[in-house]
C-alpha cells in the first residue's frame, strides 16, 4: 500500500535536538528496512515540513519507521488507494 507522510518539525527543538534529528534521519536513509520502499520524499520550500510517499506491506511497518522520530515530529500518515472510473473512455 501507499502512504503519503507528512512530518512537522516540532518548534521547540533544541540545537541538540536537530543534531540527533539528524542522525535519525542519516540512519534511516542509509538503510531502509525491508518492506519499504521510498517513492518520494520533499521538504517544504519553506521549511518546516517534509513528505514522503511510501510503499510499505502493511501498517506495522509505517508505525515501525515512525518510532526513532516521534519525539521531534509531529505525523501525519494518509494511506492511499488508487482512483478507478473518474476518467471512463480518457487514455492513461
């Protein structure tokens, strides 16, 4: 399934804080565990927030890849379905 992921720094981080962020982050990206596949991932161009579009087996492993952030994040985790019949007889 997909899910779109949406993370909001939390504002009240301190310069230690955004260091271990970081390195959270620096580890997650540098090994993805198994049953995930990153399909995108942006930040916000003015800060703040960055998304991601994530393909994962189940629920289980979204909440596992949350965990390590959860103390300096705000989630929002939005799990999509493909769109059928909007576009009946248009090419796609």
């Amino acid at each position: 399934m997909l899910y779109l992921i949406i993370n909001r720094t939390r504002p009240d981080l301190s310069s230690d804080d955004y260091a271990e962020l970081a390195r959270r982050a620096k580890d997650f990206y540098g090994a993805v565990p198994d049953g995930i596949a990153l399909r995108g991932n942006w930040a916000e161009a003015g800060g703040g927030r960055t998304i991601a579009l994530i393909e994962a087996a189940d629920d289980s492993l979204v909440e596992a890849i949350q965990a390590p952030f959860r103390d300096y994040v705000d989630m929002e985790v939005i799990g999509l379905v493909d769109v059928e019949g909007w576009r009946d007889g248009a090419e796609r």
